[in-house]
C-alpha cells in the first residue's frame, strides 16, 4: 500500500500522466490482496490518544488524500482501538492499552486493524504490537505455605512449593526465586512445557523435631524487570514425628484428551497412591497444588477416590491445555506428587461471525453490474475445517459475492436493476463452515434503488371522447385526462399541456396541468362547430423529462336554441297576393304547402304544422308533418272568396320553439274570372292593358322565383355534399335564412304557360314536382315525404286539362 501511495506521488512530481495513473491504480485495486502489512508498536499503559504511527508519512500519501478518499480504520472485533486523523494521517489510540487484560493467555499481543479507502474501494492491514511493561509483581497464591516434613526425611528430598504468578511477559515475567538463608534447606529451580517456571524445596541437612519443630523460611521470587519487582511469601515447615512410608502413584503423569464440549461432571481421570502403612498414616487424600486458578475452576477433585471431573465449560478457543498437579497425602502427613494433563480437543462449537465493514443503503437502479453494495468479513474462532467458512446468498438475487482477502467478501450486483419492478432487496447472506456438524449464521443487508426517469408517463387511454352543450358557460369543466408514471418522487410526477400547432389557431379548450381537468373556454355553437380534436402532452419531472401523447376528442351537444325558419311563403311576402283556389276543388286538394327549415340537429329540427287560424276553420287542413295545405272539404258557393290562414311550425325541442306561416287564399271559378275581378278593380286602361299587365307580373315573378329555386338548389346540394363528409346529420346554415323570401326548395317548381288563341289566357298552375319515395327509403334534408304522390299527380293531370 505505502508503495502504491510513494509511485503515485512520484508520479504526480513528475508530471506522469492522467491515464498511467489510473492504470495503475486498477492494477493495484486487482492485486491489493498481496499489499504489505503495517506493522507499529506501542508500550502499554500509554495515556489516551497516545500516538502510534504517521500512517500518511508511512503510505506516502498527503492528508488531504486521506480525506479525499474517506479513509478511516477498522478494528477487528467490537471493539475499535485505533483512531485515524484524517486532517494529520495520525494513528492514534482511543485508549490506555492494558496488555495483561487484552492478552491474558499470550506473551506476545498484537492487534489487527485495516485502513479502509472507499474511494476507489482498497484495505491496508496493519498490526500494532502492544509492548510489554514492567507494571506487575509477582504474587504467591497464598502468603503463607505450611509443609509438614517427617524428621526422618533424608536430605535430598524435595518439596514442590507454590508458584509466583506474574502477569507481565518476557523479561519483565518471574525470573527467580530466593530464600532466606537458613541451614537445613534449598532451592531448586525449573520449567515447565508451557515455559513456566517452578520453584521446589530441597532437603540439605536432617531434621530433628526435638531441636527444631517448627522453621520459618522467607521465599522470594523476582522478575527481570528494570527496576525489579519482588513479591515474597512465608514458608512454615512443621517437623513431624516419624512415619516411614509415603504415599507412591502408579504413574508420575497422566494424560487425557477430552472435548471441548465435555458436559459437567464427566470423569476425566482417577489418580492414585499407596501408602503401606496403617491407620491414619495409610490414609490418603488428594488435593490440588501449583495448579492454576483457571484450572481449577475447571476441573473438581475428589479428595477421597482421586477422581477429577469436568467442573466447567471447556473452551479450546480459551485454553488448548490445562496442566495439573496433585498432591496425596498420607496420615502421617506424608506426601507424593504427580502431574495430570489434559489436552482439550477443538469441536465445532463457533458459528462464523460475520461483521460489515462498509454497506451503501441505497443505489441506482441504472447501477452497471459489479457495482459494489458491501465490505464485510467472516471469522470462525474454531480450528482446522470447523474453522473455514463459505459465504452465499440466499435466493435468486441480481447479486453475487465476491472473496477479497483475509476472509473479507465484497457484495456486488450481477445484473442489471429495475426500480418500478423491485423498489428494495432484503439479503440475506449465509456464512456456513466445514465442520463436520456445519454452523452457520445469517446477516440481512437492507438495499433499496434510488429512481432513475426511465418510463414515460403512460395515458389510460389513446382517445378521450367528452362532450358539451353548445351555448355552454366559459371555462366549464367537461371531465379530466389522467395519465400514470411507474417512476417516483418527481420522475412521477405528472404534467399536461395541450400540443401546440404552428399556423393552427388557439383551441377553445385547456388542460389544468396539474390535475389534468379539461375546461371549455368560452361558449360554443353546435351550428357552427360539431367536433374538434386536439393533442394533450404529458411529460413527467425527470432530467431530461420523458411524455406521452393522447388525442382530445370534443364533440359539441346540440341545444334547441334556434327557432323554425318558415321559407315558404316568404314571410315579408302580401297575404293578398295569396294561392288560388278554384271553386270545383275536391276534398285533399293541394293548395300550397309551408316549407320550414330548423338550423337545430335531431327531434330539436323535426318540425310539426297545425292550423293555428283560418278564416274558414272547416275548409282547410295542414299535413302534421309534410306542411301541405289542403283543402279539407269541396269548395262550395257559400265560402268567401277570400280566405286567410295561419300555420304554426313547431320543432321539438324542450323546450319547443315555434314560427308562423301566413297564406292568402282566393276562391275563383277560373283564372279567367279572376282576371276579369282583378280588372274590374284596376283603373280603367285600354282593352288589352290589364291582361298585359298581368302577364308581364306574372312572367316576372316565375322567372324570380325559377331563378332563385335553381340557386337554392345548388346551393342545397354543395351544403349537403359538405354536410355528409362531416357527419350524417343534416344541418341548415344561416345562410338559409336569409335567402330570398320567395325562394322554394327544388320540391317546388311550378310549370307555367299560356293557352294560346284566346284573348283571356289561363294559368296552367300549381302542380308540384313532388318526388315519390320508394317505400322505406326516407326522404333527404329539406324533403318531405308525400304519402299520395300517385293520387295528387293524377289530380293536377286532370285540373290542367
């Protein structure tokens, strides 16, 4: 690592290039597993915050890169020790170190710790071992020991005492015994195979109980510290009366092998010593000595029968042996020693640990594969294969691990991500060792997708279709468009506009656009505009925003808002000019017939005519439908030669709308006579005068109104050409209305002409070229059916003959 960070600083001084310096960090990513480890020391016992290392200086990096990149360092373990100043590159301890209680069962203590770079993604090891210093003294267990030594005891003898315990290590650990000067005894020094050092008390000279019964000894024992410690403890011997036998054990040391599981209270061995003597001198009893505390915490001892049994919870991890020594002693208080040692044996009993070390919560679904989502490390305090672990994911995830070293797995995607179909992933990893009984342990990483706008808003439908009644108030609402985006937060969030057309004037509708309400902005008319469509946009909030089109369908309700416009007779016409009526027409003869016309569209435009006055109320009749003016009954001599009708028009509309059609009417004999009758009421004018004048009125006015039924026509026939590519409904511009008053629709056109050789001339009148429907076939706009078309043709045949 700190080669790394010394070429990359060369390479900066140098000027080397961009590019070489990326390459080579990837190449040092890929092969950081092989990085060399930092190793510092530090004495116990430091103050807080003692300083340990300038991981900066050491890496050849500058502090500013330290906080460029997040460094920071792990512990292993819970616990964290260390501290890493990012603004110095200082390591620091967060705390006194006490050697003796981080590492009571080894003589050397190390502890671990990573600096962990997240950007790009790299781990240092380092180690830092904790020195030992001289801050304990030996200490006996108890601070007097009491040996009863047989007088008779030959010199040479030896007496195993008590053991000093120092915690310290090393040269600062118990390196000598001494005793107080005296004449009978010595001291014998050894060492144990765990390194230990034992001290035993030599016989040099005989006892004599009569002499001295009791001798006090001062033992010391010292350690190799600078300055040295001491601690001491008082050895009380009691010189007994003779007992020439000892208790001898079968074997001098006894080994077992015994699991780490072992239940309380399973025999692990029975020792045992005879002693030939009788009485209370043969009786033996056993007890534990220079047997450590931990030790006997562990294993009972019968004092009886010899057996020693499991006492408690036997941990391999804590202690792989466990030496013993124990003591029988005979009545006489006569004494034999032997050793009992037990290896414990490693069984599967620890989980694998697992412990993040660096998780990203959140990431975005548009994340490439191999994207990093965690650093974590797997430990097994078990040996051989119950200590080696596996790691996987539980189920089919778009994740992978991926080992790195020293037992630490990067997570990583595998595959491409989709928010809108999983917005978050629970995973679950499985860390499983090899032991022959496999434990394992489980950790959830929570990993939700943060949005990215990658769907477009969607409509619910490709057309909306909404109606409104013509004459409608301004900005009426009419309904809503609704569109839906998969995305979230302001991916999601919606907006509409209507899609504007250059060259296209503005369209009388608007979109809110936030809630998507359509409003109509100012009244419409059904005569002028029936449907229209526009475009509707929405785009949502993301960067760059995406939409979606849909079309706006208006269609215009018809009201009944325009009354029946009468065409025929001309409203602005005279009354007196009226029809004729000859004095022999029959029953159903056809007099004239009232045409109307309503701009309106459906049961709004279907017109009905009823007789709303007459002069002669039983004479006349009008078609509900058609608006044909008949004669009711035959004309008889008693009816006024003048007659004056009304005719009602009425849609059918709610509600109804309504006009009126006035028609004058002159009962004749013949045209002739009323020739004569218009004569004798003109002024006196010469002979042929009144005829001439009649005849060039007359001409005049067929011409008229052939000139303005043949304009009429044509224009009927563009409007309905233009009405149908539009829709099927007929429909009666206002253009209509305002035609000419004698206007008639091409149903009406009158044959006129003159019998020729008579000085009174007649009118070959009023038979109209009504059109005959075949049955079921309806009659187009402006036309009415005529239920006796074949009648009424023959009636006019024989009325012009």
């Amino acid at each position: 690592g700190w080669l790394f960070w010394r070429i990359m600083a060369c390479g900066r001084r140098s000027g080397g290039s961009k590019r070489q310096v990326i390459l080579f960090i990837l190449c040092v990513c890929v092969c950081h597993s092989g990085a060399e480890t930092l190793r510092y020391s530090l004495a116990e016992e430091m103050e807080r915050d003692a300083f340990v290392a300038n991981v900066a200086k050491d890496l050849g990096v500058s502090p500013g890169q330290l906080a460029a990149r997040k460094a920071r360092v792990v512990s292993e373990g819970n616990e964290q020790l260390f501290r890493l100043d990012r603004n110095t590159g200082v390591l620091t301890a967060k705390q006194s170190l006490d050697r003796e209680e981080i590492c009571p069962q080894s003589d050397t203590c190390t502890l671990s710790f990573k600096i962990f770079f997240e950007n790009p993604l790299q781990l240092i090891r380092g180690e830092v071992e904790v020195r030992d210093v001289n801050d304990n003294s030996p200490e006996f267990p108890e601070k007097e020991m009491v040996l009863q030594i047989l007088e008779t005891t030959s010199p040479g003898s030896r007496f195993p005492l008590e053991s000093a315990r120092d915690k310290d290590v090393g040269s600062n650990a118990l390196q000598n015994y001494s005793l107080g000067s005296n004449a009978h005894f010595s001291l014998a020094l050894g060492t144990g195979k765990d390194g230990a050092k034992y001290v035993e008390l030599v016989l040099e000279r005989q006892l004599d109980r009569e002499e001295h019964p009791e001798l006090n000894l001062l033992l010391t024992a010292t350690d190799g510290g600078s300055p040295p410690r001491s601690g001491t403890a008082q050895i009380r011997i009691l010189v007994l009366d003779a007992n020439d036998n000892t208790p001898v054990f079968g074997r001098e040391l006894y080994e077992v092998r015994l699991a780490e599981n072992s239940p309380p209270g399973l025999l692990v061995v029975r020792v045992a010593a005879a002693d030939p003597d009788e009485g209370s001198n043969g009786k033996v009893r056993y007890t534990f000595t220079q047997t450590s505390e931990r030790s006997r915490q562990l294993f009972e001892l019968n004092p009886a029968s010899g057996e020693i049994r499991v006492a408690g919870n036997l941990d391999f991890e804590e202690a792989e042996n466990h030496e013993m020594v124990v003591r029988a002693t005979d009545g006489g208080r006569l004494s034999a020693h032997c050793k009992v040692q037990v290896e414990v044996l490693d069984v599967n009993d620890n989980a694998p640990e697992i412990a993040l070390t660096s998780l990203t919560a959140s990431i975005p679904e548009d994340a490439p594969p191999r994207t990093v989502v965690a650093l974590f490390s797997v430990r097994d305090r078990d040996s051989g294969d119950n200590g080696r672990t596996e790691c996987a994911i539980d189920g089919d995830l778009p994740f992978s691990l991926a080992p790195t070293f020293d037992n630490y797995y990067e997570l990583r995607t595998n595959a491409a991500l989709d928010r809108e179909r999983t917005a978050e992933y629970n995973i679950t990893i499985t860390a499983v060792d090899w032991g022959t009984t496999r434990l394992s342990s489980r950790e959830s990483i929570f990993v939700q997708l943060s949005d990215v706008n990658d769907n477009p808003p969607e409509f619910s439908q490709e057309i909306y279709t909404m109606s409104v009644p013509e004459n409608n108030s301004p900005m009426l609402r009419i309904g809503s468009v609704n569109a839906t985006d998969a995305d979230a937060g302001k991916n999601a969030r919606v907006t509409y506009a209507l899609v504007r057309h250059e060259g296209k004037e503005q369209p009388d509708v608007s979109v809110n656009p936030e809630n998507g309400d359509v409003y109509i902005l100012r009244p419409l008319d059904y005569e002028e505009v029936r449907a229209f469509e526009v475009a509707v946009r929405a785009a949502d909030g993301g960067s760059p925003p995406l939409s979606a089109q849909a079309v706006l369908r208006v269609v215009v309700r018809d009201e009944n808002d325009n009354a029946p416009v009468v065409l025929h007779p001309p409203p602005d016409s005279s009354a007196a000019a009226g029809e004729l009526v000859p004095r022999w027409a029959r029953a159903g003869y056809l007099v004239a017939k009232v045409v109307a016309v309503d701009a309106d569209a459906g049961q709004n435009a279907w017109l009905s005519y009823e007789l709303a006055k007459a002069t002669e109320p039983g004479l006349f009749r009008v078609g509900l439908h058609s608006g044909e003016v008949r004669t009711a009954r035959a004309v008889a001599e008693r009816d006024a030669p003048r007659q004056r009708l009304v005719v009602l028009v009425r849609d059918r509309g709610h509600p109804p709308r309504s006009a009126t059609a006035t028609l004058g009417i002159a009962l004749v004999d013949g045209f002739s006579d009323a020739h004569l009758r218009v004569s004798e009421e003109a002024p006196a004018a010469e002979p042929d005068g009144p005829l001439t004048l009649y005849l060039v009125a007359s001409l005049a006015c067929v011409s008229a109104l052939f000139l303005a039924t043949a304009v009429a026509a044509v224009v009927v026939k563009v409007r309905r050409a233009r009405r149908s590519e539009a829709e099927s409904l007929p429909t009666f511009p206002k253009a209509a209305t305002e035609s000419n008053a004698g206007s008639l629709p091409r149903s009406y056109v009158y044959d006129v002409c003159f019998a020729a050789g008579t000085v009174n001339s007649e009118f070959r009148f009023l038979r109209p070229l009504l059109p005959c429907f075949p049955a079921g076939l309806p009659p187009g706009p402006g036309e009415q059916r005529s239920s006796v078309c074949s009648q009424e043709a023959a009636n006019l045949g024989d009325e012009g003959d």
